[in-house]
C-alpha cells in the first residue's frame, strides 16, 4: 500500500444562496502520509469543516478526487461509503455526540461491535483506551456524570477504537478551555502516534496547530503551507 493514507486532487464544493454562487473550496489538493497528523488551520467559515465532512464521506455534491488507503472512494454507493468509514476512518468532533444513555466503556465498546469485532475483544480494547486517557476509574460513569473534559476523551477512544488509518478531527478540543485543550490535545496526539494512525486535524487555534507534524492552511477555498 502507499505511504499516502489521504489523497486529495482538485477537491471543489460550492453552494447557492439565492442568485449568488458561494464557492467554499475551490480546487483542494492535499496528501497526508501513514502516521503523519497534518493541522488544517484557518479561521471559523474558512471550509474546514466542509472539506473534512468531503474526505469523511458524509457529504454529497463535492467535486474531485479523493483515495483512502490506495482505494479510490469519491464514487462509492452508500454500502462502500459505510465501509470505508467503519473500518478505515475514525472521527472525533467539536462536541462529544455521546450516547447519553451508555457508559464511557459502553460508548467506545460500541463502535467495536459495530464493526464485527468479538465482544470480549472490543471491550478489552475500549478498556485500555480509556485507561491511557486516565478514566479507567470511569469506565461506568455515564455521559452526564463526566466532565467536558472526560467527555471528550471518550470521543477521542471511541474515534481509535478500530485502529483507524486516518482520523479525522474538527475542532476537537474547541469546546474545552485552554488548558483542558492541551491536556486532551496531548493525549490525542500521543494515541494515534502510538498505534501509527495518520490524522488531519480542523483547528483555528496556531499554538495547538504547531504541536502537530505539519500545518496547512485554507485561505480562500484553496490549501497553502502555514
């Protein structure tokens, strides 16, 4: 397989609003290589989250070029799309998207099963996830019982729990305070070099963009080195 996890080529998404063409990304190019974590920076409207939603399959209507792990997955139907995002992606959000009704363990268990994998197996898995994110004595607590923080860290083990090769990330820590970001940032960064995930990373935020192997912008619908 090549060492490029991501390939973008002329990515292009543009919107109507009435007699106006709004043209949010305009001919994105970007590669991301396996077990490198790429920042994408740029201000809150800039198209992150647009061209994040465009390489996560979960949005129609892009124009361009996009390959997953050597797969070509731009034209997939709605079952090639399900399983590239279940077994080759993983995604951690602003805000956390927890079953409110599941444990922490429950929730990153879950996208173990999901994916096939035995019980036993996903469940030892979410265990250890959270243990290297410091909730092993939470691993029963509900949503509503945990901090924001502690919340966002269960997203961050339920996104690595199939050992993605890409991770995907918008404004992950944009929820927390500052140094609630850092601390959640770090442990984020230090998972997904450990188990070799590549990750591309939506943020506005430059000091957290720097902690990150490589930093690119979006300026004007098109990708630039920051």
């Amino acid at each position: 397989m090549s060492s490029q996890v991501l390939v973008v080529e002329d990515l292009r998404r543009s919107f109507t609003q009435g007699d106006a063409t709004i043209e949010v990304l305009r001919g994105v190019d970007l590669s991301v290589n396996a077990g490198e974590i790429v920042a994408l920076l740029g201000p809150s409207g800039s198209g992150k989250s647009t061209l994040l939603q465009a390489v996560g399959l979960l949005e129609g209507g892009f124009q361009g070029r996009i390959s997953i792990a050597g797969e070509r997955v731009e034209a997939l139907d709605n079952a090639g799309r399900t399983r590239v995002r279940r077994d080759r992606l993983g995604f951690v959000y602003q805000f956390h998207h927890l079953l409110p009704d599941f444990s922490a363990r429950e929730n990153v268990l879950l996208a173990g099963l999901v994916a096939g994998h035995p019980e036993k197996e996903a469940r030892a898995r979410a265990d250890q996830l959270l243990t290297d994110l410091g909730l092993g004595a939470r691993l029963a607590h509900r949503p509503s019982q945990l901090s924001g923080g502690e919340q966002q860290r269960v997203a961050v083990a339920r996104a690595l729990a199939n050992k993605p090769v890409l991770v995907l990330a918008d404004e992950p820590t944009g929820n927390l305070d500052e140094a609630t970001a850092a601390r959640v940032l770090g442990e984020f960064l230090s998972l997904v070099r450990g188990q070799g995930s590549a990750a591309l990373v939506a943020t506005h935020n430059v000091a957290l963009a720097r902690a990150m192997d490589r930093v690119v912008t979006l300026h004007e619908g098109r990708l630039a080195v920051a």
